[in-house]
C-alpha cells in the first residue's frame, strides 16, 4: 500500500487526538501515528508519509507516557526529509497492558487507541479456556471491544464442543470460527475492519496470527512457521509489534506471541469476566465470604449442583489470588518509594540548613 497519501483520519485520527494535540499545533509540530518501536527510534505515520523518528531531547512525559505502537505523538520536523523528533505523546484513549516479565513489578504497555482485540487461539492442541479468560482479563481493564477467534477449524475434534465452551463464558462476546490455512471464515472478520479503526491481534505462538493478516493483506508479509511436531507448540516467528494498514479500511497490530502474560490490573476486569460468579457471591450470607467452609455460601451450593463449573471457578480463584498479590506487592513498592522521597527531603533540607549556617 501506498503510505505518501495516507490521511489522518484513515489512521484513526479524530476529534478526541485533536484536542489533545491542541497545544503542540501551536508550536509548529506536526501529528504522528506510530506503527513501530525500535530500540534507538521509532517509525510513524505523518500527513507527509512514514517518518523515522527519535526522542526528542526536550521530550515532554509530563503525563508520564513513552510512545509504544499506536501511539500518536507530537513530532517536530527536521531539515532530513524523512526524520522528526517525538516531543510528546498525545492522551490514550486507552491501553493493553500486562506485568513485564521478571521479578521486578513493571508494567509493560504492548499498544495503544486499540477499537478492538482479536483474541485467537487454535482448536487443536492450543486449545485453552483458562488462558482465554485470562486474555479476556487483560482485554476488559483495556476498554478495547473482544473478539475471540477460534482458528484451525480443519483439523479440530469436537468443534462444537470448544465452540459452546467459549460463547458460555460470556454471550456478549463475538466468537468466529475460521481455518487460516484453508482460507474459511475470514469473511466473518471484515466487519472489524473499517476506516480509522484499530485491531490487535493477540494469542500464543503457533495459533495461526501470521498467517490470518497474510490472508487479509493477499500477501505473504508476515514470516510463519509450522508447529513442533513433538508437543504442537508453535515458535515465536514475530519478534516485534507493527500496525499494519489493510486493505479493506482500518489497522492491525501485530504482536509476538507471549510466553508470559501476567496480570496488570485493579480487579476490575475479573470482575468484568467472572461477573456470574461475582453475582453468586453477593447471595453468600457473609459478605466476606471465601467460599470454603462458610455456611450459606452461595458459589459452593452452585458447585454442589453443577450451576457453576468447577474449573471456572478454580480459574476465577487463581485469577483472584494474582490480583491480590499484584496489589500488596505495588502497594509495597508505594511505601518504599514514598519512604526514600521524604528520606531524600530530609536530607535535602539538612544541606541547606548546613549551608546556611556555613555563610552565617
């Protein structure tokens, strides 16, 4: 696709970015949407065409935000004609985010003004209801629209089955069932894709991510990779996120399949997913009921008889208990900060008291 004659509008700019750029329009800066983060620059789409483009020394993160794909960004414009500047990066509309990898307790924005999520996962060996509520999770606290995507359709036993099985989590939420490799159901999806409307694409390696945008795009843009044999694992053959323009109207983020995806949230996307569960707890007896040994706990008579599924439940209380710990350990992380600010005050006021009594 030609990128030098792309509008703003087809990029997703509305009246929402307008308004927040206000203030840099001022000052002669120009708006940027980016498709892509790399380690020393970026790359982003202007009015002018694709730009490479660099933190500014003079960056503004007064509200504390460092571009990620899908950002738009306030750019200033160099004397090289294919360069610019970031100076800031515009108010989201809203965010995906997890816990980064390792110990310390980071998150880690993976995009950004996303309309909707395309959760996929395979109907084979990948299959995983747990995983998918926990996707669904993450997609809830975002504010982005789910949509999950059951793919590899030709070789799936009990179709049916996993299908009723996911639209049972919720009813609300659109399910599609497709065959990548055999180019079925893409149809279905065309309705995401509309101008100025953004889609992620998330899931484990090996589902079939690549290869569903290589059959939107008629192309073979993104590399794929066929699954292990020995345990029908896939390999991570993205290794970064891009947003992609499609064809038929709208963008897709590409992202690399996801060895960990810890939580990042307040409880309110569990809240959001689990909500039967959540409706069953406020007829328990005891408002902090833990749904053990209780009398008049409701989630345990809905146990008893099959109204609530087990495993649903054990997921639900897996989720939970992250939550909590993901809440005592930042809460932690406040204190030790809060103590080290007024810590390092303490002995800024005791410098200047000394340097007082220096010149007295």
């Amino acid at each position: 696709m030609d990128t030098s004659k792309i509008d703003l509008e087809t990029l997703g700019w509305d009246p929402f970015f307008k308004e927040s750029f206000a203030p840099y329009q001022e000052r002669g800066f120009i708006p940027g949407r980016v498709i892509e983060v790399q380690r020393r620059s970026s790359i982003a789409f202007t009015k002018a065409g694709e730009l490479i483009v660099t933190l500014s020394r003079k960056y503004e993160s007064d509200n504390g935000l460092y571009p990620v794909v899908g950002d738009w960004v306030a750019i200033q414009e160099t004397t090289k004609e294919d360069a610019g500047f970031i100076m800031a990066v515009l108010a989201r509309k809203n965010k995906f985010s997890r816990r980064a990898a390792g110990k310390e307790m980071k998150e880690q924005v993976l995009a950004a003004n996303v309309d909707y999520v395309w959760i996929v996962t395979d109907l084979d060996k990948d299959f995983n209801v747990p995983r998918i509520e926990r996707y669904l999770t993450l997609v809830s606290e975002s504010g982005s629209q789910p949509v999950v995507i059951l793919n590899k359709s030709d070789v799936s036993r009990d179709l049916d089955e996993k299908t009723e099985e996911i639209k049972r989590l919720d009813p609300s939420i659109p399910v599609h069932i497709m065959s990548a490799e055999l180019d079925t159901g893409l149809g279905e999806l065309k309705r995401y894709m509309i101008k100025g409307k953004t889609i992620t694409i998330l899931g484990s390696s090996g589902v079939g991510k690549s290869t569903i945008i290589n059959r939107i795009l008629g192309e073979e843009r993104q590399d794929t990779c066929p699954i292990r044999e020995k345990d029908g694992r896939g390999r991570h053959i993205t290794s970064y996120r891009e947003l992609i323009l499609l064809p038929k109207g709208g963008m897709i983020i590409d992202n690399p399949g996801m060895r960990e995806l810890q939580l990042w949230t307040d409880g309110k996307g569990i809240i959001e997913v689990f909500d039967d569960i959540e409706a069953l707890a406020l007829r328990c007896k005891f408002s902090d009921c833990r749904h053990r040994t209780e009398p008049g706990c409701a989630v345990k008579k809905a146990l008893e008889t099959g109204e609530l599924d087990a495993n649903r439940f054990a997921n639900y209380l897996k989720l939970k208990t992250e939550v909590e710990f993901l809440a005592i350990r930042q809460n932690k992380m406040l204190r030790v900060a809060e103590k080290a600010k007024w810590k390092n005050i303490k002995k800024w006021g005791k410098e200047i008291q000394e340097h007082k009594k220096g010149k007295e």
